[in-house]
C-alpha cells in the first residue's frame, strides 16, 4: 500500500471518531506532533508541583496542608499517566527528561510565576486548574487513544483541586481585611498569566489547521479562553473580588464577556525563558534530578543483587 | 515575502532557543529501570483492566508505585504488574485477516434462530 492509501485509511479513522492507538499505522508528522505535545503537557504536571510544593510548610493549617500535599501529589501523578502516553509513542522517559533539563522541551508557562503569598494556592487552584480543567476536558476526545484515557483519568482527579482554591479563596474573602487584600492581589497578579495558559490568538492563524484536522485538538485557543473569562468572570462575584481588567465587560449582542488585550510581549518573553521563575524552575528539577540519582543506583543495584541470589539458589 | 504565521494550540510552542544556559542533569546514562504495564481490578468480581504504566527497578517497586499512582482513590483492590517487553500483541495491520473468519459466521448469534412464541423465553 502507498504512503497515500496509508494516509488515506488514517483520515478516515479520525473522521469516523476512531480512536488511534499505539501500534497502529500513523503519519510521522501525527507520531511527532503528539510526542511534543504529551510530553510537554506531562513536564507541565512535573514543573508545576514546585510553586505549590513552596508552601506545603508554610499552610496555615493541618487541612490545608493535607490538602494541598494530595494535590501535589496528584501533579506528580498525572505527570506520570502523560509520560506513560507519551512512551507508547516511541519516545523513551530519559530523553523527555533530558530534553525538560536541557531546556530544550517546553512546559506551560504559567509555572514561571512565582507563589508569594498563602493566597496564591487558592488562586493557583481557581484559576489556573479552572483553565487546565477546560483545555484537558476538551482534550479527553483527542483522537490519540492513550492520552485521551489519560485526560479521563486526569479530569476526574482534578477537580477536586479548583474547588479546593476557590474555597480557600472563599475563606479568606470573608476573613480580615489583610486577608481580603492578600487575596485579591494573588487574582491579580495570576490573572492575565491564567489567561496566557490558552496561548496565541487564533487570528495568528496558519495554511493547515493540522491539529484539528487530526482531532489531536477539539477548540481553538480563543474559544477556550472566552469560556473561561466567562466562567470566572461570573464566579468571581460570589467571592465580592475583582478581575484587574477594566476593560472586562458582559457584551450583550455576543453573549459574552468583552476582555482587555493581553500583554503579548510579556507572554513570549516567559515562553523564551525570560519569566520570573524561568530559571530557578529548572534549575530545581537538575538539582532534583542529580541528587536523587544515587537512589535510581541504589534500586538497580538492589534488584540486580536480588536477581543474582536468586540465580544462585537455583543453580 | 513569505507570511508563513503558525497557529498555536495549549502546549504548542515553538521549538525556539528557550535561552537557557542551565547545567544539564548529570545522569545521561540510560535509566535502567524497566517499564512496566500495570492493570488494577477496582472491585471485587471486575476483572483488572489496563490502566497505564511506569518505571521501576523490580516487581515489588513496581507494584508499591502502582499503588501511589494507580489507586489513590481506593480503585483498586488487586494489583498486576508485567514488564512491557514480556506482552505480546497482535498486529493491527492484520486485524482484517486475523479476524475475518468470525465475521461470517451469524449462526453464533442467538437471533439467527427463529422459534415459535410458545417456547417462552430462552
């Protein structure tokens, strides 16, 4: 069969909503497009247990504390259903994390951002988990079988987290007037970095929409990000905060909410790696990496000690 | 002039220098440690069902990460770990073949029997 038969009965699959799985027949550009993207999507999980992992010592209580370790330890989780997609398409697990290390792979920039304040968890957990939770809900229809299992699997742990941040918001919106203002400056400074999360606009469109030729993607950037600020715009109410966007307003004709332009020169400053945590982000995970490498020895070392004693006995 | 502008998806972004001179991690030896594929019946009666897989230096690692990573809300109530080299699959280019012959094969339904009413349910 010819490369365009080939490509041909692909197509077709992915019209008819069949699902491709790992060892079906597959355009290289389709093998590769996943890779990259899996796989960033899986450092995104990894890199962003850090902002979070900041406060673990720091929670105001035992609650809070148990609460935000389990969510942390859900990242950790996740980032493993997404490299274990990601390997099923060819790519091994140590150059994935050669290429996060090297800086070569990207990671959601968001996780640039540093986490000053106690708030930040609960704006973290309202904002940016409410706009990975709309991208990854729409992603559990993508057309490659073992990332859309892994997005099931992930939408069902995650929702726990946004409701866990607006409810701690919530508390603090009804507290002192410092935790009122610590509060809504953590929405502020997370805001438009939320916003970010949903990359470019569309209008910076391209010949082929590949990716959603492919259903490797099922809505466009804008798309998702209006149904955010809609939905955020709303919820923020119940929290008596506000969004540090003047132009933010509900556009009857449209039904939807009107919204500032986003600051596009910082958005690819952060994607370049000149983000306020770009480097310290990375820098943790090498440091991580190094210096949990003895213990990567130690269980090999074990196993094969193990492996050895057992050939023994039965010789 | 060539206006060739490329649409971005989330998580889409340029293989651009990220302009990060970072010391690389140290260990670029192969890690050693095998993957594994890992199934998990949820519940007593339910048969295990393939849920994912990972790393890990032997079976009793694999098992206990399957624990922390597969069942962290209670779905699981037994645990079976294979490494990955040791499953053998079918070739789905020979799916066609390898399943033709029970295609044809209708008198294996129960719909292709007709019988009279009176017989009751069977």
């Amino acid at each position: 069969m010819s490369i365009q038969d080939l490509e041909k009965i692909f197509q077709d699959k992915i019209d008819k909503e069949i699902k491709i799985e790992p060892r079906d027949w597959m355009p290289e550009a389709y093998r590769k497009t996943n890779i990259r993207q899996i796989s960033q999507h899986a450092h995104s999980e990894i890199v962003g247990m850090l902002p979070e992992g900041n406060w673990i010592s720091r929670a105001p209580s035992l609650k809070r504390k148990a609460i935000l370790i389990a969510k942390v330890q859900d990242e950790g989780g996740h980032g493993l259903y997404l490299y274990s997609s990601a390997e099923t398409l060819g790519m091994g697990r140590d150059e994935m994390i050669n290429d996060l290390h090297s800086g070569k792979a990207k990671y959601s920039s968001i996780f640039n951002y540093p986490s000053l304040t106690w708030a930040d968890m609960g704006a973290i957990g309202w904002l940016v988990d409410g706009a990975a939770i709309l991208n990854q809900v729409m992603l559990c229809r993508t057309s490659y079988g073992p990332y859309a299992r892994a997005l099931v699997r992930i939408c069902k742990e995650e929702s726990f987290h946004q409701r866990q941040g607006f409810e701690s918001l919530l508390v603090l919106s009804r507290g002192t007037n410092e935790q009122k203002a610590m509060c809504q400056d953590a929405i502020n400074r997370w805001w438009w970095p939320s916003l970010m999360m949903f990359g470019p606009k569309d209008s910076e469109s391209t010949n082929s929409d590949q990716s959603m030729k492919w259903k490797i993607k099922r809505k466009t950037n804008d798309e998702l990000r209006q149904q955010f600020i809609d939905m955020i715009a709303e919820q923020i109410k119940v929290l008596g905060m506000t969004l540090p966007d003047d132009k933010l307003k509900w556009n009857e004709e449209r039904k939807h909410y009107d919204f500032g332009e986003i600051n596009w020169d910082e958005f690819w400053n952060v994607v370049k790696g000149n983000g306020p945590c770009n480097k310290q982000r990375l820098a943790a995970r090498n440091k991580a990496h190094n210096e949990g490498a003895w213990v990567r020895d130690a269980a090999i070392a074990y196993a094969n000690k193990k492996a050895n004693l057992k050939n023994q006995e039965a010789a | 002039m060539n206006n060739q502008i490329r649409k971005f998806y989330y998580g889409d972004i340029p293989e651009d220098n990220s302009g990060s001179n970072l010391e690389v991690a140290k260990s670029e030896k192969v890690h050693d440690w095998p993957l594994w594929e890992v199934f998990v019946r949820s519940k007593q009666g339910l048969d295990h069902k393939h849920v994912g897989s990972l790393h890990a230096a032997d079976a009793a690692m694999a098992i206990e990460n399957a624990r922390d990573v597969y069942t962290r809300r209670q779905e699981g109530v037994s645990l079976w770990v294979v490494e990955s080299k040791y499953i053998h699959a079918s070739n789905p280019d020979e799916a066609e073949s390898l399943y033709d012959p029970a295609n044809d094969k209708v008198y294996r339904h129960p719909a292709f029997y007709d019988l009279p009413d009176e017989v009751g349910h069977m």
